[in-house]
C-alpha cells in the first residue's frame, strides 16, 4: 500500500513538473509569434500592436505617430554572396547601428528578411522622423566587416504620419512601405515622404541645408550678447548665442540651424567662427574694463567628439590674446550622456588650458552626480525651465522651487559658480540669491544684443567703476 502511495506521489509529481514544462513551451512560443528569431526583435504583428496603442495616445495628447519602413538595397544579392551565417551577423550589426540611432520609446521592429521598421511616437516637430531617417541613412552606409571582409550596403526608407496618412495601424505601415517603393524605384539609397507635411518639411530641410553652407561666406550669422549680471548689478559675464538671418528663411531660429548643423557637420566650421569672433571681441572689451570678465562659448556634443577640438581652443586664444580664464566653454548635460562614459572626454585637455567648463540645462538629463566630482566643472547653469516654474504664491513673494533649491546647495557644497537662466522678475532674482545663486541671465537684467549695444552696456558701467573710484567733483566736495 505504501509503494503504491509513492507510485502514486512520483505521477503526481510528473504530471505537475510536464504542465509547467508545457506552460512555459508554450510562452515560448507565444513569444516567438511576436518576436523574430534571428535578432529578439518585434515582427510585424508586434509593431502592429505598438502601432495602435501608440495612435490611441497620441489622438489623446495632440501628438503625431510616424513609421518609417526600411528595406535594404541589392541585399538579395548580398545575401547570395556572403552565405547564411555571413548575412545573419551582418543583419544583426545594422540592426545595433539603427538602435542606438532612436529615442526611448521607439520601436525598431524586422518585417522581412531585408525589411525593418521604426515605430516613433509622441512626434511633434514633422522634421523628426526626418532627421531620424537621414541618420539611419548614414549610419548604414558605413561598411561592415564581416568574416575579414569589407560590405557596403544602402537603403530605401519611406515615412507616413498620423494622422494625416491615415489613423490605425495597417493603413500607417501600408502607406509607409508604399513611400520606401518609391525611394526605391529611384535607385534607392533615399528617403521618401507620404505627407505632404512630410513632403515639404523635406523640401524646407534641404532648402535650409543648401542656405546655411553660404551663410558664412554671405555675411548672414551674428553674434549676439546676452550679460550676466551679479546681485549689486555689475555685468560679470556674457553668453555669446548664434543668430542666422537669412534673405528668404528670414530670422532662423537656433533650434532648427544648429541640429542640422550637427548632422551635416557644418557645426565644425560654424562652431570655430564663432568661438574665433567672440573671442577676439571679448579681448577688445576685457582690456578696457577693470574687472574680468567671462565669456561663455556653446559647444556641442559633435564639437565635443571631435579630436582638432583642443587645439583650436588654444590657436584661438593665444591668437585673439584673449585672458584663458575668461574664457568658459558651455556643455550641455546631454552632451556627456551621448558619451558611454563622459570622463573620456576633452575636457580635462581644455581644462589644462586654463579656460573654464560650464554645465548648461543642468537638471534636464540623467547624468550621474557623481560626473561633477569627476569632471572639471567649474559652472552649473539652472535651466530656464525651473526658474520659470517657481510660481508666486502671493503678490510679490515667489515660491521656492525645491528642485532649484537642490542644484543650488549641490553646486555651492561643491564649490562651483551657479548661473541662473531665464530670470523675468525681480522676485524671481531676490528668491534665487537667497537659495544662494551668484548671477542671474534673464530678460529682467538684459536681452541678448549685437556687440555695439553690449559695448554700450560695459562703456557705461566701466566710467560708473572709475567715477567711483575718483570720487565726485570738486565743486561736489565738502570744504
């Protein structure tokens, strides 16, 4: 009796551990409909899923949902002459060079053998999914090596947009792949666009890429000056910001120039006229004035990667004579973060020069705290964004921001400089130098202005500094 008790106990046991054995077979299974084999990653069912949800949210939050399918060139060719295990591991390298290319929240999805797809919600500039599809474009045009040899390849991308092509899911990808036929009958290695939205934020890209290559050589970019001031109101500093107007485009906005700049890499040559004539402008003005007094220089993340960086810094300063103190280049936290680790940057090299870093937009990214121990920071710049949300509680008194609070005391316990951005109000700058900040920038001190208005400025508080330090005239005097 008790043998057929255990006999009876093992079947159990069996039949217990095959169920889950089954259960999770089919798990398996039920993930490989949705995924494909070779890369992880979703098929087409999945990306329809994704796609649907995704214009669900985007009809409740005002937003665009674009998708752009992507189909290799010539890869059936390709595929002939590499053999299976070569074309598989070539598959998996371009799939890792789109990854890292999208946002967080994207989807890049494998439809066919040379088929992929790119879901993007949560669009609100038309041009986005644009300069996406042009980076993907040269990102796959630089060869692969594989097995010891060199592989070039290229590809046709079409893009659609909701809801302008179309509200569900089917219709967005259908009319998607429709625009990469095209692109493709062209002789691919291009970009078509359904929408006429599309269409002619593709006409405006390449129309503002041929304008902005000419606008140096036709005197159209400006250099304007917005001071910094301390809190008894003395000019302390100066950001030097870019301002492009064109005869036909009109004033272009920083916003649209520069990240187009960076993809062309004309951000090279703009970056260096810039930093050239600021530099030798800032020399002018600080051999007149009694007080340093710091310039700020932007550089971007595609001048931070470049290696002719450092040493044009210094070709600058040593040939605008321009003090290397006063001299302060200004990163973005995004700048450090498309860096897989930040401190294998320049920026201990520019340091080394005598100039000083500045963090720009710091609190809008995701940068360790531990990065401004680590780096040479000598600047934190509080984003406009947090100054603007310190709401008034009452007439005349405004609420202290906590987050504000936050950098502030960080900055001071690390003995950095604190600039804040964006200060409109007199309230606004009284709060913000009793949290602790040292300077303000903002509309309330001054707006950005061309060199001869920011001449004017320190002309008059230079001949303020002298007169006080002669004292009043004469006739003033006491007998």
């Amino acid at each position: 009796m008790l043998l057929k008790d255990m006999e009876a106990s093992e079947l159990v046991e069996h039949l217990a551990k095959a169920r889950m054995e089954v259960a999770q077979l089919k798990a398996q299974l039920e993930g490989l409909r949705d995924q494909d084999p070779l890369t992880g990653l979703p098929n087409r069912f999945r990306l329809a899923d994704r796609t649907g949800q995704a214009i669900l949210m985007a009809h409740r939050q005002g937003n665009m949902v674009a998708v752009l399918f992507i189909e290799l060139d010539r890869f059936k060719s390709i595929n002939q002459t590499l053999g299976f295990a070569d074309s598989d591991d070539l598959c998996l390298q371009l799939t890792r060079r789109i990854s890292v290319l999208l946002r967080p929240g994207d989807t890049l999805a494998r439809v066919g053998s040379d088929q992929f797809a790119v879901l993007l919600p949560e669009v609100r500039d038309p041009l986005e999914p644009l300069r996406i599809a042009q980076g993907i474009l040269d990102a796959l045009c630089i060869p692969y090596r594989v097995s010891k040899r060199e592989v070039r390849l290229t590809a046709s991308i079409g893009i659609s947009l909701s809801p302008q092509d179309g509200d569900n899911a089917s219709t967005l990808q259908k009319e998607a792949e429709n625009a990469c036929n095209r692109a493709k009958a062209g002789g691919g290695n291009a970009i078509q666009c359904t929408t006429l939205t599309l269409s002619e934020a593709a006409f405006e890209r390449q129309q503002m890429d041929a304008f902005l290559g000419e606008s140096l050589v036709k005197n159209e970019m400006r250099i304007f000056y917005q001071p910094q001031f301390n809190m008894e109101g003395h000019i302390v500093g100066m950001e030097a910001l870019l301002r492009w107007q064109h005869p036909v485009l009109g004033a272009v906005p920083p916003s649209k120039f520069i990240p187009l700049a960076e993809e062309n890499l004309f951000i090279h040559t703009l970056g260096e006229w810039a930093l050239n004539n600021a530099c030798r402008q800032a020399a002018i003005w600080q051999a007149l004035s009694p007080r340093p007094i710091k310039l700020a220089v932007n550089v971007s993340p595609v001048q931070l990667a470049s290696p002719r960086l450092v040493d044009y810094v210094a070709r600058t300063l040593r040939e605008s004579r321009l003090s290397h103190s006063c001299l302060e280049l200004e990163i973005t936290e995004s700048s450090l973060l498309k860096n897989s680790d930040p401190r294998h940057t320049p920026l201990h090299d520019l340091k080394a020069l005598g100039v000083r870093i500045g963090l720009d937009d710091f609190g809008t990214g995701y940068s360790s705290l531990s990065y401004l121990q680590q780096l040479p920071i000598d600047t934190l710049k509080i984003d406009q964004a947090f100054v603007r949300n310190m709401h008034p509680d009452r007439p005349g008194v405004i609420s202290s921001n906590p987050i504000v609070q936050t950098i502030v005391n960080l900055g001071n316990n690390l003995g950095l400089s604190l600039v804040a951005e964006g200060v409109e109000t007199q309230a606004q700058k009284e709060t913000l130098h009793a949290m602790g900040c040292h300077s303000f920038q903002g509309y309330l001190m001054g707006r950005p202005m061309e060199a001869a208005a920011m001449g004017i400025h320190l002309e008059t508080q230079i001949n303020t500094a002298f007169n006080a330090l002669l004292g009043p005239p004469m006739q003033d005097r006491a007998v």
